[in-house]
C-alpha cells in the first residue's frame, strides 16, 4: 500500500534513453514530474520530493544541489561511481533516503534472488562452477556492466563456489543481456535477463517512487529496496 505522500519528482539527465523513459512513465503514472534537470540548469515548476539521477557521475553536484531545496529523497541510478561521488551520496544520505540503484528493472531484482539461492546451493558441491556472461551494444563503456557487477556481488555475499569469470560482449540491439550459468555435476543452470525497452526501467521507478517517499534517511541498496517496496505493496 502507497504512502498518504504525493510524489513529486524531478529527472536529472532526462534528455538520455534511461532519463526519457523514467520522465514518461512518472508521466504516465499517478506521480507529478515537476521537473527536469540538464546541462543547461534546472526546470522545476516546483520544489521535488523525490530526485531521479539519469546522467553521469560528473552532474553529482548538480543533483544534491536540487534534492537539497526540498530535502528530496534521491533514486541515483548512475554507473562507476567515483570514490569521491560515493562520500557525497553517503552524506546527503544522513539526511534523506538514497538508493544506488544499479538497475532499476524488476527482472534483474528478480534475477539476482534467484542467483543469491543458487550460491547458497553451490556450497554443497565442490565441482560446482559458475559464469557470468553480460551484453550490451558496443556504445557500453562499463566492462563488466554495472548489472554485472551486481550479480557478482550478490552472488559473493552469498557464498558462492567458484565464480569462474564474468564475460562480457559489446554486440546486438540495445539494451542488454545477462546470463548466470551454473555447472554442477551432471546439469547445468543458466538464468537469463534480457531487456529490450527501457521502459523495464520505468515501471520499477515507478514501484520505489511509492516506497522511498516514506522511507526514513539512509543509504539503500536497490534489492533491498525492491524487497522492501513489495513488502509493502502485498500488506
């Protein structure tokens, strides 16, 4: 169940693929987008509740400076953070909810669930041997992809046995591909993700929207954020 809070919010970087398709499915919901923020300054009809970092690590500034006004929670969903950006989000965080939301689809919350159970189950087999394998169009400067990372970290967190390698493969279409495989004796595993619309990303912003308004300041990893949003909705 949503807050009694009205959502207000604001997109930095709303001129890129992720920016435009945030900006139209804030538009497209219940939620107010009152604004958006570029290179060339913020256009705001009023002060944002809830921010939206879509752009790059340089516009950090940029971004506090408009969450500041209203003490606005902060969805920051840029890539290679940078020591310094990340001291900075930590800090605005003291004061107003924060979620690094590395991907902002519920297929890759969905994914990384099912990847934290298999490491747990990697433990009992010593011969068990894990890969990841990420696409993204050669435009894609990350290697390995912030989502990959992430499956990465989840799947370390939890324990998992020999994680071989992550691959990663700059062809194809927009937007990307991830794939997990697991080799245990006898079968193998391979959970795949593919997203072929940013509006994927759209709707899971739309989910947390309901959820951070209400949300005590902090810092927040997007799985837990996603598990805690659902929690919520299922009440």
């Amino acid at each position: 169940m949503a807050g009694d809070t009205s959502v207000l919010a604001a997109v930095v970087g709303h001129r890129g693929r992720l920016g435009s398709a945030l900006c139209r499915a804030l538009e497209e919901s219940r939620h107010t987008l009152v604004g958006r923020v570029d290179r060339d300054g913020a256009h705001l009809n009023r002060v944002p509740n809830l921010v939206f970092d879509a752009s790059n690590v340089s516009a950090i500034d940029t971004t506090l400076r408009v969450c500041r006004q209203g003490g606005a929670a902060l969805i920051y969903c840029v890539s290679a953070l940078s020591d310094a950006a990340s001291k900075q989000l930590e800090d605005y965080a003291m004061t107003a909810p924060v979620v690094i939301a590395t991907n902002l689809t519920l297929g890759h919350w969905l994914q990384a669930e099912l990847v934290r159970n298999l490491a747990k189950m990697s433990r009992l087999s010593v011969q068990a041997a894990t890969a990841i394998h990420e696409r993204h169009p050669r435009t894609k400067l990350d290697r390995p992809s912030a989502s990959a990372a992430d499956l990465r970290a989840v799947w370390e967190a939890a324990g998992g046995n020999h994680l071989t390698e992550v691959v990663s493969l700059r062809f194809g279409l927009p937007v990307s591909g991830h794939t997990v495989t697991v080799d245990l004796p006898g079968e193998s595993l391979s959970i795949h993700h593919e997203v072929a619309s940013l509006d994927s990303a759209g709707m899971g912003a739309v989910v947390l929207s309901d959820w951070i308004i209400d949300q005590a300041p902090g810092l927040y990893d997007i799985h837990s954020a996603f598990e805690q949003a659902f929690r919520r909705i299922s009440k």
